[in-house]
C-alpha cells in the first residue's frame, strides 16, 4: 500500500466522524412548564418542593460529572494512544487499524464534550436563581420542575434508534476503511470493539432524573428529598469500577 493510500483511508474516516457528528447530537429536549402553581399553596410545602429539587438536582449533577470525566478520559487515552501505535506500525495494515482506531476514538470524545448531558450544569442553574420573595421562590419552582423533566427527558434517548443508528454506519464504515486498506480479520475487530464501546457508553450514563421527576410527581418531596443509597459505573482508562453509596 502506498502512502496515498495510507493517507486516503485515514482522510476517509475522519470525514466521517465530522459527517455523523452533528446527527449523533440528541436533540436539545423541551421541557414543558407546568400551569402556573395555585396562589394556596403553603409556604412550607413550597420550601419543601424546592429543597427536593434542590438535593436531587445537584446529585444528578455529581453522578453526570463523573461519567463525562471517565468518558473523556478513557476516549483521550484511546484516540492519542492508537495515534502513536499508527504512526510506529512498521506495515501499513497496523497503521490502517490504528489509524481508523484513533478517528473513532476522536468522534466519541466530541460527542460528549460538544453536547453534555443537561444535569451537568442543570443543579448550579437552579441554585443560581433568585429566592428572596414568594414570587421568585414560585418562579424558580416552575424552573426546577423543568429542569427536572429536561434532564429525564434526555435519559429516555439511550432507547432510541438514532443514537444507536450513527454509532453502527460509523463502526461499520469504518471497518470497510480498514478491510480496504488493511486486512479483513482486523476490520472486524475494529468494528466489534468500537460498537461495544459505543453501547457502554450509552448505557452508563446515569439515569437517575427518570427516578427523581417519578419521584417528585409521586409527592416524595413531603419526605426526604435525597436517595438513601446510590450506585454507578464509571469508565476508566483500564476498564469500568462500580461505585455503591449507601
């Protein structure tokens, strides 16, 4: 294979990952804001409502922050790690695998850094806002209600064909890049491992705000307003470490 080859199939992949990146974006959800709140409802009830929305926003906040870190993490070891292994290959077939390895690496990091989930930043949003009168209280309620739901919202997307639909055309494209510049058997390892990882990317991200809008719809703001006991998996260079806090 010669060096324009070479050149070509990485040109290939990278224009690729910059073609799928903005449909592998999920839609910036809308969170619907409720009726405005009866004029009746208790001061009490009301410090109650926001302390829930309060603690659950903020541990939203915590849990997403630890995802991305590994994530980011893990997808900048991989993609400047298969970018050296690429350029110290001695045969073009190892350049071609790594190569390809480093794009797709490259893409899965812009995704996460160019559209993090909304519960990254949703917990200071909240306690940002004004609370000195009743009204502003009763205006950052509604808005707490619809972070709420924004953030539950973006957690039911990990069932969606969309996001699944660009993470394969993207690991199958490129395994056709490398079973075209390269050899068959690595063309399949390739894509396998880049649409498991695609798929563990997904379904680690946390879903807690499904649970805390259930939670806040069902009225468990009258009792206490954080978890008891939380767990989550968190990527890492050398694999996933699941922590349980009770």
């Amino acid at each position: 294979m010669t060096r324009n080859n070479l050149m070509a199939s990485w040109t290939a992949s990278l224009r690729l990952g910059i073609a799928l990146l903005p449909a592998a974006l999920p839609p910036v959800a809308s969170a619907e804001v409720g009726a405005p709140l009866a004029t009746e409802i208790s001061d009490a009830e009301l410090e109650q409502r926001l302390a829930f929305i309060e603690a659950r926003l903020n541990s939203q906040q915590r849990s997403v922050k630890y995802w991305r870190n590994g994530w980011t993490g893990f997808y900048s070891l991989s993609s400047s790690g298969q970018a050296v292994a690429a350029l110290a290959a001695n045969d073009t077939d190892g350049q071609v695998y790594w190569g390809v390895g480093a794009v797709k690496a490259a893409g899965g990091l812009a995704q996460i850094l160019l559209k993090p989930p909304s519960a990254l930043n949703s917990g200071a949003s909240f306690r940002a806002l004004p609370a000195q009168s009743r009204e502003q209280r009763l205006a950052k309620l509604q808005q707490g209600e619809a972070l709420l739901k924004t953030n539950a919202d973006e957690t039911g997307q990990r069932y969606t064909w969309r996001r699944r639909a660009v993470g394969t055309i993207g690991n199958l494209v490129g395994g056709v890049v490398i079973a075209a510049f390269g050899e068959t058997g690595a063309a399949v390892l390739s894509t396998l491992l880049g649409l498991g990882v695609h798929e563990a990317t997904i379904w680690t991200q946390p879903a807690d705000a499904a649970r805390d809008l259930k939670d806040y719809r069902n009225g468990r703001w009258a009792g206490q307003a954080a978890r008891s006991n939380r767990w989550r998996v968190v990527a890492s260079p050398g694999g996933a470490t699941l922590h349980i806090r009770f």
